[in-house]
C-alpha cells in the first residue's frame, strides 16, 4: 500500500468518524491543533487504523505523531515493514 492510499484511507476516517470535513485536512495538518484530535480520539483512530494494517498496533509508532503525514509515514512503515527491501 502507498503513502496516497494510506492518506485518502486517513482522510476518510477522520471525515466519517470524527465529523471532520474531508477538504479542510491537510497532509500537514496537526492533529490536536488543527483538527481537535485529543488523546481519546487518537486512541480510537488508532483502533480503526488497525484493520489497515492487519496486526496490532504498537502505540510507541504514533508517540512522536503531531500530523496527518506523520500518520501516514507511520502507518505506511508498519504496513511495508515485513515487505523485502526493493533494490
């Protein structure tokens, strides 16, 4: 899965289950300040990321996440960590 797939999967949940309108996220856009993501709701945007990555999460992956792209970068290192490196 690539990062823009990973994104739009993003932008959905934060449209669908945080009522957050889809145009107004931004890759750059910070979760707490920008988009009032507090603890609770990172929490459970956690959880529903999980199908997407198939296996459980390790909340040590999002600690330093503050953005929408840092999300997806974390998102898309677990998801692409078991793959063999491309040469």
């Amino acid at each position: 899965m690539n990062k823009q797939a990973i994104y739009e999967h993003v932008v959905k949940l934060l449209d669908e289950n945080f009522g957050i309108e889809a145009a107004s996220i931004k890759p750059e856009s910070k979760l707490y300040d920008d988009l009032d993501i507090d603890s609770i709701d990172a929490v459970d945007l956690i959880v529903q990321l999980k199908p997407l990555v198939g296996k459980r999460l390790n909340a040590e992956a999002f600690k330093s996440v503050r953005t929408v792209q840092d999300v997806v970068d974390a998102l898309y290192l677990l998801v692409n960590e078991d793959q063999p490196a491309a040469n």
